[in-house]
C-alpha cells in the first residue's frame, strides 16, 4: 500500500484477493495512439503530443481490453470510472450515480464536462471545476500539468471526501500523474496505484512527495 507500482496494471490485479480494495478511482486511458500525435480526436479530451507506452501495449491503444474492467470489478467493492461512456460495453449494469465534472472551459472547443461511472446508488453528482487549459479554479495553487488527461487533485479530493470513509483503500490501476495517490494521501486514506510508463511514475512520485513534505511540515 501507498504505492505506484510500475508495470502493466493487468498483471498486479490478477494477483490481488477478490474485493481487496474498497474503492478503485481511475480514469483509464483511451485514444492513446491518437493521442501520441495531439489533437482532440473528437472526444473533447485535452491532448498533446507525447510518447505513451500504451500505444504499444498487447491493446490496440483505443481503450483496455474488457478483462481489464473484470479485474477492476473483482478485486474492488466499489468503482469510480472516468471516460466510461467511451466504454459503456465493459460495465457489469447501468447506474443511477454517474459523477459529471463540470470543467467550467466558457467558449473551449473541448467538451464542456466529463463523466464517471460509480456503482454506488445514489443520483447524479456535479462537481464543478475550472480546468481550461492555463485556467484553473484556484490560481494560487495553480497545479503543474504533466500528463495529457491529468485530473485535478482538488477534484479528486471532492469525490473520495463524498465516497470514501477513513480507514478504506483505494486503489487507481491508471495512475498516471499521480492525482489518486495525492489526493487519498490529503485525506490520510490507503492506497496504491499502478502506472505503465516509468516516466510518470517518477513525476507522479516527485508530485507526492511534495505534498507528504508539505502535510509533515503542517502536523
């Protein structure tokens, strides 16, 4: 726990206990190989040109292979997937609580909002956010972008502060930046993540320890 794993996520879930995990909350990637050349590929996601070893994962880089979700919903009890309704077809029953993240882009050629699955009961969330290019909601603690579907942590913050319960783990099979693990570790929750590329491994860790430094110096 309370670590980025570096490897395929596909091969670390196989080897976890069925509903190990109390909340899995991701964003999977999808659209890499277009990705890899920049451009918004119609599905309003911020993109930029980068070097994303997905694109030659065993997957065709368009979105995970359904034994990815089986993994995902056998080894979790609950389930936060961002970019689902690009995969609808790889969750296991409608929901009534998808979360919509209002990214608040005014007159963006991005998409206005995006949307998360959950397997939790409830209704429909909103979650407000200014995330439009070099805007953000809070300036101030303006946040380094390193990845080209980063989320915001302040985000990510909302929605464990309104799922998760102190004393649960989380786990984020995508981690990416890192946004998982630093928002579960402000609010001292469990976790651990996998990420393929070794690169944004290092910058996901670098980001956390930044904030560890941060949370030490305030205890």
């Amino acid at each position: 726990m309370n670590k980025i794993h570096q490897g395929d996520c596909l091969e670390f879930m196989l080897q976890v206990p069925d509903k190990y995990f109390d909340l899995i909350l991701t964003d999977p990637p999808y659209g890499i190989k277009v990705l890899r050349n920049g451009g918004s590929h119609g599905t309003g996601r911020i993109c930029a040109p980068g070097d994303y070893s997905y694109a030659d994962n065993s997957w065709d880089g368009w979105k995970p292979p359904k034994q990815y979700f089986n993994e995902i919903f056998r080894i979790s009890k609950h389930q936060i997937i961002f970019g689902a309704n690009h995969f609808i077809e790889s969750m296991p029953r409608n929901s009534s609580c998808w979360l919509v993240w209002d990214k608040d882009n005014a007159d963006s050629t991005f998409a206005d909002c995006e949307l998360a699955w959950t397997s939790f009961k409830t209704a429909v969330r909103k979650y407000k956010y200014r995330w439009n290019g070099m805007l953000q909601a809070d300036m101030r603690n303006k946040e380094a972008r390193i990845h080209p579907t980063q989320k915001p942590v302040r985000l990510f913050s909302a929605i464990l502060q309104d799922y998760a319960k102190s004393g649960m783990k989380v786990f984020d099979p995508f981690m990416g930046s890192g946004t998982t693990a630093i928002a579960a570790t402000s609010l001292s929750l469990e976790w651990c993540g996998c990420e393929l590329d070794a690169g944004y491994v290092k910058r996901a860790n670098e980001r956390l320890e930044k904030v560890q430094m941060n949370l030490f110096n305030l205890a």
